[in-house]
C-alpha cells in the first residue's frame, strides 16, 4: 500500500510544483487564453452582426426584385399596349390606302371606259354618217341620173333651208 500513499516531502514539492505552474499560467497564459477566448467572441459577434446586415440587405434586395419585377411587367405590359396600338394604326393605315388605290383603280377605269366608250360612239356615227353619206350617193346618182333632175333638186332644198331658217 504505500505504493499509493505518497510521502509528505513529495506533496510539498509537488505543490510548490503545481503553484509555481499556476502562477505561471496566470500570469502568462490566462491572459493569452482569455484574450484568444475574446477575440473569438468578438469574431462570434462581428460574424452576427454581419449575418443580420446580410439577411437584412437579403430582404432589401428581395424587395427591390419584387419592386423591379413590377416594373418589368408594367413596361411589358404598356408595351404590349403600344405594340398594338401601332399595329392597329398601321393596319387601319394600310385598310385606308388600299382603299384610296382602289377608288384610284376604279376611278381611271371608269374613265377609260367612259373615253373607250366615247370613241365608240364616235366612231359608229362616222361610220353611220360615212354609210349615210354612200348610200346617199348612190340613191341621188340613181335618181339624179340628169342635169335637169339634179337642178329641180338642189332648188327644193335650198327652199327647205330657207323655210328652216325663217322658221
């Protein structure tokens, strides 16, 4: 047993021992672990801090999207609205031209047909006076065959011309 009684000399140069290492300790290493344990609880707390600021600049910025977001579909939206509005100008644009072309067309049309349609009846009364006129000349050669028949005739249509123009 007296393997683990120790003897008193031993005891008092292990306390000597053990508070010349304490007084060490305190002296020097306390203060370095204190400082190292305050330095990480600062670290700890700057970290916090700096969390909180990111999840509140998170929330700033989540709602500076949602902001940008309506935005967005608001310029799409009033862009859409434009888009259409000139579309819609542009066709009633062209419907409006097109219509201006086509009362052009059936203007120069109707008056083509009306010139066509002129020259038609001009050249049917030519032909009608020319056809008039040769078988005129065919009746009068056939009856006015002599001097004295083409004498009495000219004088019964001057006295016709006459009592036209008296008249």
């Amino acid at each position: 047993m007296d393997l683990f009684l120790p003897e008193s000399g031993l005891i008092i140069w292990m306390l000597i021992a053990f508070l010349i290492v304490f007084v060490i300790l305190a002296k020097v290493g306390w203060p370095m672990i204190m400082n190292a344990v305050d330095k990480r609880n600062q670290h700890i707390i700057d970290s916090l801090k700096a969390a909180q600021e990111a999840n509140e600049a998170l929330a700033g910025v989540e709602e500076k999207r949602k902001e940008v977001m309506a935005e967005t579909q608001a310029e799409q939206i009033r862009i859409m609205k434009e888009s259409q509005e000139l579309k819609n100008q542009i066709m009633e644009e062209a419907k409006a031209q097109a219509r201006a072309e086509a009362e052009k067309i059936v203007a120069d049309a109707r008056l083509r047909i009306e010139k066509e349609q002129a020259e038609a009846m001009s050249q049917v009364k030519n032909e009608v006076v020319a056809l008039s006129v040769s078988i005129a000349e065919k009746l009068l050669q056939r009856e006015l065959g002599d001097k004295k028949s083409q004498s009495d005739y000219i004088d019964q249509l001057l006295k016709n011309n006459n009592q036209h123009i008296e008249a």
